[in-house]
C-alpha cells in the first residue's frame, strides 16, 4: 500500500516517464516530515509552526528540490541565476554578495531560502526573517537527511527524462510549460495561491495565464522565465519563449488551410485588429476550423510559426464588414493587450503618456501631489482637463464633444464613488511612461512613514501591504513615496531592516511587483480624435 508521500508524488508527476531513483522519493519524503514534525516539537515559540498535512507538503517540495539539485535538472540553477543577476548573490539576505560564492548540492542555505520563500504558501498570516533561527533548524535537519538518502540514488529523474524530450513543436514546448507551472515543486503551490488570489477556478483558461503571464514571488521568475533557463535549445528559442506571456489574443479570421497527415495541420489566419498573417500550425485530429471562420484566441510564437494557446471559440457568421469595429472596440476595451502586436499604436500611446506627464507636472509643479479627498482631486483633475483642451484646437475639440456626447470642454471624469467619497488621503503620482497612478489611504501610508518602522498600527500596516502588492502601484510610485518619506517602515513589516536598504526594497519590488520589469504599456487607450486635437 502506497504511503501519503507517495501520493503526492504520484499526483505531480509525469505520466509514461520514470527514472530509476524514482521509486525512493516518497520514502525520502515520509521520513524528512518525521524530522521536520520532531523539529518543530522542539520550537519555543509558535512562529514556524505548522499542521502535519502542512510538513507532508513541505517534504515531498524538499525531496522534488533535491530531485532537481541531484540530477542537475535545472530549475534551481535557474532561480539562484536570477537572484545573482538581480542582486549579486544567489541566495538574497542569506549569502553575501560575492560573485565567486559557490553552493555545493544539499547545502542548508539553500534550503533556507526555499522555505522562507514558500513559508507565505503554507503561513499567509505570519512573516518571517529571511534568517530565522528555526527555519535555519528545519534546512540544517533537511539538508543532513538529503545528502544522506540521496548520496545512494541513482543520478535518474522522470523528470529529466521528460523535460529532455523534443522541442520541435510548440506543442512540445507547451506541455512541458503546464508541468511546470502546475506540477512542480517551484510553481504548484503559487498557482493554488494565483487561483486565490483572483478567484479563478483551476480551468484551461486560468493555467494557460499562470504558466504564460504570471510573475511569480520567485523575485519576478514567470514559468516561461524557468523552463526558458532548462530546455536544451538555442538562445534564439529562449528569448521566443520569454515571449510568451504577450500573447496575441484578438480575433483570427481564417484564410487557407493545409492538412498534413492525420493529426497535423497549418492553417493560415488574419489578425482582425492589426492585419498580421500567421501561419498556425496544430496537432489536432478532425480540425474544426476552416476558410472564411473567424476565431477567438491567444497565439504564441515558436520556430517560425505560431500556436494556438489556451482555449479558442470559433464563429461562422462575422462578415468583413463588422472587422472596423471590431478593431476600434478592440483598442478602446482591450488596448493593453492589443499594444502588444500593433507597435503603431503602442508607440502613440507612450507617447500620448509622456505628453500627459509633462502637462501634470507643469500644472502641478511635482510628479506626486496628495489630495485630501477623492472630490478635491476630481475637481483638480476636471480643471486641469479644461485647461488643456482650451488649449487645443477648438474645432478639432468641438467634433470630439459632438462625437462624445460631450456637454462641456472636457473629458468626463468617471471615477467611482468609493474613490469620490474617499476622506482619507490620495496620493496621485505621473510617470511619463506609465501614466497616471492613484493610491487611496495615503494618510495612513503617511503616517505609517513617519513612524520609521516604530510601533506600527495594525491598520497602518495593512495599508503597506496593499500598496507594495498592489498590481496597479507601480515599482515607480513606490520609489518616489520612499525617496521623500523613507523606507524603513516599510522594510521593518517585511523583517527586513538589518538588510541592506536598496536589496531589500529591489528584491521586495521584483517580488511583488515582476510584471513591471517586462514591458509594461501605459493604461492609456488611444482614440484617434483626441490624439489630433489634445496630444498634437
């Protein structure tokens, strides 16, 4: 009879793929949560603590993490690659920064640092220090445990086995992505936690967002990031892949199609938005799509061609007539995700962004301003608004008003009336890529900031948890509140003051705020009107 480690294995593993030190693990696994339960017995206080079911999943982690390390998998190498190009050393607050330091396999540091950056999966309410002296007890007892089973396992992995496999197709690609970014010992946890999170149920749609686009609290590390770092493929393919999390979703309509064999075929589509051609091929028996369809759905690209990604809704009666609209509706709804293949407009955009951040700091004076109250800032912007378009071309701005239904000489200021009706502080900050970014609560931050990490509310620090996770508070907006006011409040919620100050903010920004450091559009929607009669 199995036992409840070799279940859990079982679960995550690859079907039809075995290695010879395979059969072990859940062994191995059985006998570290025994350890790490007599280690916690042995805890003075509750602060690393955890349920049994929690130290049954947190052995067979650690077993797939000396999986990894035994047979040179990848995936760790890939994560402690990162840390040491984004902060110098492999190991953030646990090593120091040193370009030679060199890990050796089971090494408890490393260790430590996989505990401390998965506690939040298993403890969401309890924080801990990088260095705390119970999680450095619980990887001195793993690491003794692993170097000891495994120095007599077979160097033979299913999982090497299967992440070695063809990467001919992007299909093949994309089933080892899925793996990864649901199976693994890195990423299985954060996708429960992304599900969530966003309140998704665990569907095609929901995983084929999580393994392309997500960042992930690996300092940012995406799925396509640590399979892109693994594959056995040229450089060329691994900056494709990193591709993947800007998908080009739009409508496709199909224009010819080429069957190669039973299970292989090549459609030919037109993107509806941006006229692009793609060549489309798929593994796929009794294909559905045929010339003249039109079909919802994300494409990525691999070796030339591209590959349907997620789930697709085709449709038989949209004629050529309705493509106009459909564009326009799709850079007024969708603009971000648009951007990503019509450069034209990406570029208008960003620009149309810049214009508005020189306009907000000329009528400011300052790239931040707090206003009291969400009705002080609406009047704020609604007569900053009125000045700029009485600044441009009166007819251009007369069409615009007619087009728009407009009454007055203005956008309409649609904010919601929480933000309207909000009385405590809101920090407005222009970035001149970005845009405009709003933060409500900012008297709370503000005080909070001028406690320098001393006795700290419990409202004040939600607040800082809200806005350093935040998706819509850029790592700039960050920046700019901290250079003024200081980050040691910050840094003392997080356990992190007796690090140095710029790692801790740099990692605690690549952990929560990874999106940013790919390329991030500004949320702004071009509208071709008032592109000739404001941003001219």
């Amino acid at each position: 009879m199995s036992s409840p480690a070799q279940k859990y294995f079982s679960a995550a593993r690859v079907p039809g793929f075995t290695g010879r030190g395979d059969k072990y693990l859940g062994e191995i696994a059985q006998e570290l949560r025994k350890v790490l339960w007599k280690i916690q017995k042995s805890f003075t206080y509750t602060s690393c603590c955890l349920p049994d079911p929690a130290w049954m999943e947190i052995s067979v982690l650690l077993v797939d993490w000396a999986e990894d390390i035994h047979n040179d998998i990848g995936l760790w190498r890939t994560v402690e690659e990162h840390q040491r190009q984004c902060f110098g050393t492999p190991l953030p607050f646990i090593v120091d920064v040193a370009p030679e330091v060199q890990l050796n396999a089971f090494d408890p540091r490393r260790i430590q640092f996989f505990l401390w950056n998965m506690w939040p999966c298993f403890n969401a309410e309890r924080l801990l220090s990088p260095t705390h002296p119970y999680l450095q007890l619980l990887a001195q007892a793993a690491s003794q445990l692993l170097t000891a089973r495994f120095s007599v396992l077979p160097m033979d992995s299913g999982v090497k086995r299967f992440l070695a496999t063809s990467n001919k197709y992007g299909w093949n690609v994309k089933r080892k992505l899925l793996w990864l970014g649901i199976n693994s010992y890195l990423f299985r946890f954060l996708f429960f936690k992304y599900l969530d999170d966003h309140n998704r149920e665990p569907d095609i749609p929901a995983k084929d967002d999580f393994v392309c686009q997500q960042c992930t609290e690996w300092s940012g590390l995406g799925v396509i990031d640590v399979l892109a770092g693994v594959l056995d493929v040229t450089a060329e393919d691994r900056a494709t892949l990193r591709t993947w999390y800007e998908r080009h979703t739009s409508l496709f309509r199909v224009l010819t199609r080429q069957d190669s064999g039973d299970e292989l075929k090549v459609i030919t589509a037109r993107n509806l938005v941006n006229g692009q051609l793609y060549s489309i091929r798929m593994e796929v028996v009794n294909c559905p799509f045929v010339p003249g369809m039109v079909i919802s759905g994300s494409l990525t690209p691999w070796r030339g061609e591209w590959y349907w990604s997620g789930m697709q809704e085709s449709f038989n009666d949209i004629s050529e007539l309705a493509e106009p609209e459909i564009r326009q509706n799709m850079l007024a709804n969708s603009s971000a995700i648009a951007y990503r293949y019509c450069p034209a407009e990406a570029d208008q955009a960003f620009n149309m962004a810049r214009h508005r951040h020189e306009r907000f700091v000329a009528h400011y004076g300052n790239d931040f301003v707090v206003f009291p109250d969400g009705l002080t800032l609406a009047a704020a912007e609604q007569k900053r608004m009125a000045e700029e378009w009485q600044s441009a071309d009166q007819d251009k701005v007369a069409i615009l008003m007619q087009e728009r239904g407009l009454k007055n000489p203005r956008p309409n200021m649609d904010f919601p009336p929480d933000f309207l009706n909000h009385d405590q502080g809101i920090g407005a900050f222009s970035h001149p890529d970005q845009g405009m970014e709003f933060f409500i609560g900012f008297n709370i931050l503000l005080s909070g900031l001028r406690k320098h990490g001393v006795e700290l509310t419990e409202n004040e620090m939600d607040v800082f948890g809200r806005f350093l996770t935040n998706r819509s508070v850029s790592p700039a907006f960050i920046r700019r509140v901290l250079a003024e006011h200081g980050a040691e409040s910050l840094l003392a919620i997080y356990l992190m003051r007796r690090s140095p100050p710029e790692l801790a903010l740099e990692f605690l920004l690549r952990r929560h705020k990874g999106q940013y450091y790919r390329k991030h559009y500004p949320s702004i929607t071009i509208v071709p009107e008032m592109v000739k009669a404001v941003a001219s």
